[in-house]
C-alpha cells in the first residue's frame, strides 16, 4: 500500500478497536471501527468514521442511533466477524446474541462496555463518514471498569483489542 504521508505518525498509533452496530429501515448492520474517539465533554459527544464502501455506512445514513461496543483483546474472533466479513454477503447480527436498545439499535450480549448515541450530525472526510452521536444509552455501571469506580481496576484498560490485535484481519470489502 503507499504511503498515506500520515504513516509515521499513525504508524505509533494503537487504538482501540470498536464493533458499531445500527438498524434502520428494515435493515441491520454492523462493522469493525478503528477510528473513533470522544470528541467533546460538555456537552458529552463521540464521534465514530464509517467507510463509504461499508454496508453499515449505508444503514446508517438513514438512522437516527448507533451502537458503539468496545472490544476486550479476548474478543478477537467478534472483531473478525465485524471486520473480515462484509454485510453485503453475511448477516453478522445473525451470528451473535444481541439485544435491541431503546431505539432498536442491536446490543451486542458478549460486550460488555458499549453506548448507544443519537446522531446529531454527519463529517465527510474522504472515504469516511464521521457521525457525532450524543450519548442517550450506555452499559450498567461498573461493566466496563470492573470495580465500577472508572479506572480499569481490573485490567479492562489494558486489555482492551487494539488496532495491532486486529492487523491481521482481512477486511470484508477494500478502504
């Protein structure tokens, strides 16, 4: 692949992984996301990049939520379903247990860290879609940090699948 003229610095980088889920229109969807981050505190705001080429991408833009679930390194083979498969040919959500959230957004049962937000606006960034979502659901306390006082206590910090755990997916469809 060429040089991007960010890979020295992206190249440093070892982000977390996420499986982002959404339903609309009839439709259900889901995908591996490793660009996402927090984007504002007050208000409270997250903001994930959907690829243009993804299938979820396209649900989405008729959505009004979506799910973003955070990926233990333990949960290597839910990032190959997301990310190795292609919504085109497979029915992921059909391959997991789930729930819907308040707004029927799927919630994946194995995750245990996840937010569902509202869609407040849409980035264009190239081949990514940047949706800021404001948080409206999220995971009972305690079941990310483990002692349920935020600092990861429990390892989940340091065990969560980053983006050099995931390097060895093939994705479901080209960037």
């Amino acid at each position: 692949m060429p040089e991007t003229g960010l890979d020295a610095f992206t190249g440093v980088l070892d982000g977390p992984m996420y499986v982002v889920t959404v339903a609309a229109g009839g439709e259900r969807a889901g995908c591996l996301v490793g660009f996402a981050s927090q984007c504002s505190i007050r208000p409270p705001r997250f903001v994930v990049w959907l690829s243009t080429a993804n299938r979820t991408y396209r649900v989405a833009r008729g959505a009004a939520h979506l799910t973003v679930h955070v990926l233990r390194r333990d949960q290597h083979a839910l990032a190959e379903l997301f990310g190795g498969e292609s919504g085109d040919r497979v029915d992921k959500l059909a391959q997991v247990a789930w729930w819907p959230s308040g707004d029927g957004s799927p919630v994946l049962a194995e995750v245990r860290t996840w937010f569902v937000g509202r869609i407040e606006g849409q980035i264009e960034g190239g081949d990514h879609v940047g949706f800021l979502l404001a948080p409206v659901e999220e995971s009972p306390p305690g079941d990310g940090s483990g002692d349920g006082d935020g600092d990861g206590g429990d390892g989940f910090a340091a065990g969560l699948l980053r983006y050099s755990d995931a390097d060895d997916i093939p994705p479901g469809h080209p960037a």
